[in-house]
C-alpha cells in the first residue's frame, strides 16, 4: 500500500467561518489551527498546504475560562533596555480580542514559511463578515454553536 502525498496544484481549498461567541479562546484557536493546516483532511501532507480558509466572527464574544482575564498578560519587547510592554488579558480581550486570536492561532502552526502562508488564510472579525462572494460553509466546533 503507498502512502498518498497531496500536490499543491490538486488540493482543493474550501472557505469555513466560524462563529466564536461563547467559545474559549485556546479552543477556538486549536480549531482554527487545525483546519488551517489540513489536518481535518483525509488528504493531510504535512509539506504541502493543504488547508483551507477560515473565516471567524464575533471575535470579541471570545471567553477566558479561570483568572485569565487577570493573571494572563501579553507582552511585546521593543529591543532596548527595559523595553517590556505588558499587557493584561483583560484590556487585550475589550480592544483587540481579533489580535489575540490571532497570536494563539499563530503559536499553534508551524514556524516556518509554510506556517506564515497558513495564517494569511485566516481572517478575523470582531462582528459580522463582509466575505459573501467566497461562499463560505458553517463550521461547528463541539456543540456550542
């Protein structure tokens, strides 16, 4: 028996959005990641990419389980002496909850240039989508939505 290898030319890519309100942000993001890479495919290849693209709305109905909000923060480091930015969850979550999903489904792909392909597929709203014309299907993650 071969094992299949999937070419770039043949995969066939599908639009998905995602509605996140309710949903835990790490899950969503596991979901998001996991779509993106293909790996809900029977045709995964870990080479080539063979994901689709995702569309997530509702971004700022994300939800931190536990103290998260209060003992997560974000940071950014400038480079220089003493240039740590933090920044906790809590604010991160009210002005740019779409930033933040967007780190963790980041974190969870591959950091090599195929990974940064894969996150240019995933966009992210904070309310309703303006992405029609691609035609996208409903994606349901676990039973809360």
């Amino acid at each position: 028996m071969n094992t299949y290898m999937a070419k770039p030319a043949t995969v066939e890519k599908k639009w998905y959005v995602i509605d996140a309100s309710g949903l835990a942000l790490g899950r969503c993001a596991a979901e998001v990641a996991k779509i993106l890479r293909g790996k809900n495919k029977t045709t995964f290849t870990p080479h080539v990419d063979c994901g689709d693209y995702v569309i997530v709305i509702n971004s700022d109905k994300l939800v931190l389980t536990g103290k998260k909000l209060e003992q997560k923060y974000f940071k950014r480091y400038s480079g220089y002496t003493s240039g740590l930015k933090l920044t906790q969850y809590s604010k991160m979550m009210e002005e740019k909850s779409d930033v933040a999903l967007m780190r963790a489904v980041k974190g969870m792909l591959p950091k090599n240039a195929l990974g940064r392909t894969m996150l240019t597929h995933c966009h992210i709203f904070k309310g309703d989508h303006n992405m029609q014309a691609q035609q996208p299907v409903e994606y349901k993650i676990g039973g809360k939505n």
